[in-house]
C-alpha cells in the first residue's frame, strides 16, 4: 500500500537466528520526494550495513575468535605439564566437538603420565633395592636395610619382612620399621592361619584395601590400631617360600593392583638378596669350619687365638689353652678302616660340644688332634674341664673300643694358660703341645700341663 520492505536476518556462528533489520520505503510521495527518500534510504542502508557488519565481527568475535582462544590457551597450558586442565566449552557444534577432543586428549596423557611415574617408582625402587645387594652379606643387617630402603621409597610408614622359622611352621618379624617393638613383641603366625599364614601357604600376594570390610580378617591379623591398609606378599627361593614382604597404611584405599604388583617386583628382589646372604654365610662358614666334624678348623684356631689373647691382655682378664689327641687313632684306623675312623671323628667331636660352654672354642687341630680356647679361664678350671672331656670320651662305648690297646677309646690331653705359661698365641700352643706329648710319655689316657 505504498510501502516497499526490505531487511536482513541475522544469525551466528550455529546457525541460530540472532536479530532481524528490516527498512521501510514509502514509494507513494511524489518524484523529488522519492528521490530524496531514496538517498535518504541509500545512506540508511550503508549505515545498516555497516552496523550488521558490526555485530556480525562481534559475534564471530563470541562465536569463533574467544572459543578458539580458550582451546588455544588450554593446548598450550597442557603442553606446559598441567595435564588435569580442561576445556570450558560445552556447546554441540564443532568449536565444542573440538574442545571435547583436546579434553580427551588431555585425559589420555594425564592416564599415561600416572602409569609412567609408576613405572618409574617400580624401576627406581628395584634399582634401590638391587643397591642394598651389594651393601652387606650379613642377614639381620641387610633385612633392615632392606625394610628402611622400601619405606623411604615408596613412601610408607610401615614396613615388615616376615620370616619362616628354621621347622617351617611360623612367621615372625624379621625385621621393621613404623613399628614399636612391644606392639611385635608376641607376633607369631603359624602357617595356613589367618592373612599371613594363608599368603604363605599358597604363594599368592593379598591386598586389603579396608581392614572394616575385608571378610574373614582377624584381628590378630592387624598389628596396629591404626592399620586401615595391607599389603602382603610371599618371596622364596627354589618354588619354597621362606618369607613375606608386608606394607601397612593407616588409610583405607591406600593400596590398588599396581601396588600389589610392585610389591611383588620388590619381593623378587629382596628373595635374591636373602638366596645370596645365606650362601655368604655357608661360604663363610665352610671357610672356617672342618667338613668332617662340623668344629672350626686350623686356620681359624690360630686367627681368634690371637684376637681372644689381645682382648685378655687388655682387659687383665686369664685365657686357657686345651690340646688333644687320640690315643692309637692309627690303629684304630688301620684295624676298622678309614670310615670307621670318621665315624668316630664326628662322635668325639659331639662329646666335646657337650662338655664345654657356648663361649669356649672347638677347633679340630689336624688329623686326629683337636683344641679349645677357653676365654676368661682360670688354669686350674682348665685342668678340671680337660680331665671331664678326657672321661666323657673314656666313658663313651664307641665301636670297636675293646680292640684298642687301652680296651677303650681314650684321649691325652695338654693345659697351658695365660698369663702364668705364655703372652702370644704360638707359645701358648707350644706349651700346651709339649704337655700333650708328656702325657703321653706317662701313658695316655692323662691330663698334663705346661
């Protein structure tokens, strides 16, 4: 009705209307008024051109340029390590779909770091472990480090390797650390009972995330009032188990599966470390022991000999010195053979083990001689302890004993004592040595001293 319309729809970066522009030109005024009206509607329209212009750069400006900014500086802020950023935007078109990728990219790489770090831990802790191998040989020393290295490491407070006794049957504390030692003070478990003894007998690690909701968990089994979490696992040698390695927190859902599989890792370890204590100690042990009878040998006689005199020096204190034989061991020997000899070797050797105390020293000397040192003894005391293992082994009913030229098996024996015989270890043995072979001038089966 002499009007003519025309405008524009507006619409954001979605596709969602936003505005409408519309102009209005009134076509029915006369000819110079229309063309006025026209210039007028020209400039109306440059001037709405530029104002949608406007609004369209300011809502690109909200619906491209600032979501492209916010996934920009959260790509960059994830590069630089703070991988639990995340994205803001929401929206269903691509600027969101874009947005959700960079999160789950962000959560992958936050997933992949933890496992990482774990896998990081493990190596750093076996690595730590394997150091303390080379540390010490001697058991009860390496078992403390051993439990001190895990709990620096791993961060946790409590820490226990649990042995086997000598039969097999129970477990009891090695060794800890987070524990007082009153609070372990009665710890025993026999084997097949309870958290401990069942890890033990079927050789499989147990993890106990809650203490309050873990089924058929004693509470003999938590050593501590603040225990809330377990872990324990079984190491061994040879498929036998000979310990479990244990791990305590005082929080429930401390411990998951890879700690239980860490743990086991470590268990590995600490099994090699304890396989190559123990044949430390039997090297050790063979070293300064004599194979046949189990007494130690010369070599070591002569080396503690020396120390115990040292120490007796010092201190003021006496030391006795016992050297014997036995009485026609050739004849012995040559009458029964060679392995009847032994036999009767190893049952001397019994006697003399019983007739002295823990703190004397057994030695087999050679062949068929044998010694004792006798720290912190008298000469006279000496005497009387000779003269009792001289009966024990007169007393004995050994095989074959009446065919010796005695009717028995019988020993000599020689005294000597410091400081009233000798100051250094060769002169002690001599003394004694020579008392030895005048006992036997006077007819075996004596005791004689220097």
């Amino acid at each position: 009705e002499g009007f003519a319309c025309g405008g524009f729809l507006i619409y954001n970066a979605g596709g969602k209307e936003v505005g409408t522009i519309l102009a209005l030109i009134d076509i029915s005024a006369p000819a110079d008024l229309m063309k006025k009206t026209a210039s007028i509607a020209s400039i109306a329209f440059l001037i709405l051109s530029l104002i949608t212009f406007f609004m369209i750069a300011l809502l690109m400006r909200y619906s491209i340029s600032k979501p492209i900014e916010n996934i920009f500086q959260t790509v960059k802020t994830i590069a630089e390590g703070a991988l639990t950023t995340r994205s803001t935007i929401k929206s269903k078109d691509e600027m969101g779909q874009l947005a959700s990728a960079v999160n789950s990219m962000a959560t992958s790489l936050e997933e992949a770091k933890k496992e990482l770090d774990r896998r990081v831990l493990e190596l750093f802790t076996l690595y730590s472990v394997s150091k303390v191998l080379n540390t010490t040989f001697e058991t009860e020393e390496l078992l403390l480090r051993l439990v001190s290295d895990i709990s620096k490491n791993l961060d946790i407070h409590r820490v226990m390797i649990m042995m086997l006794d000598e039969k097999g049957l129970e477990l009891y504390p090695g060794s800890f650390t987070g524990f007082q030692k009153e609070e372990l003070k009665e710890v025993r478990r026999a084997v097949g009972e309870g958290l401990f003894g069942n890890v033990a007998v079927t050789g499989t690690g147990r993890l106990v995330r809650d203490v309050d909701t873990e089924p058929n968990l004693s509470k003999e089994d938590i050593f501590s009032t603040d225990i809330r979490s377990i872990i324990a696992v079984p190491f061994g040698r040879r498929e036998k188990i000979i310990g479990l390695l244990c791990a305590f927190k005082d929080r429930p859902g401390m411990f998951e599966m890879h700690d239980l599989e860490l743990f086991e890792a470590v268990a590995e370890q600490v099994a090699v470390a304890l396989e190559n204590a123990r044949l430390y100690q039997e090297t050790k042990i063979q070293a300064i022991t004599d194979g046949l009878t189990g007494l130690f040998n010369h070599r070591f006689l002569r080396t503690r000999l020396a120390t115990e005199l040292e120490r007796a020096a010092r201190y003021g204190h006496n030391l006795s010195f016992i050297i014997f034989d036995i009485d026609n061991f050739k004849h012995y020997n040559d009458t029964h053979g060679h392995p009847q000899g032994d036999k009767l070797l190893k049952t001397l050797s019994e006697l003399l083990l019983k007739s002295i105390r823990v703190s004397d020293i057994a030695c087999r000397y050679g062949g068929e001689e044998f010694a004792v040192i006798l720290p912190e003894t008298t000469k006279d005391a000496a005497i009387l302890l000779a003269n009792r293992i001289r009966k024990a082994v007169a007393d004995h009913p050994f095989p074959f004993r009446e065919s010796q030229p005695l009717g028995i098996v019988s020993i000599s024996v020689g005294v000597s004592a410091f400081p009233i015989d000798a100051g250094e270890s060769d002169a002690i043995i001599i003394k004694a040595d020579n008392a030895l072979y005048k006992a036997k001038s006077e007819g075996r089966n004596r005791t004689a001293s220097a």
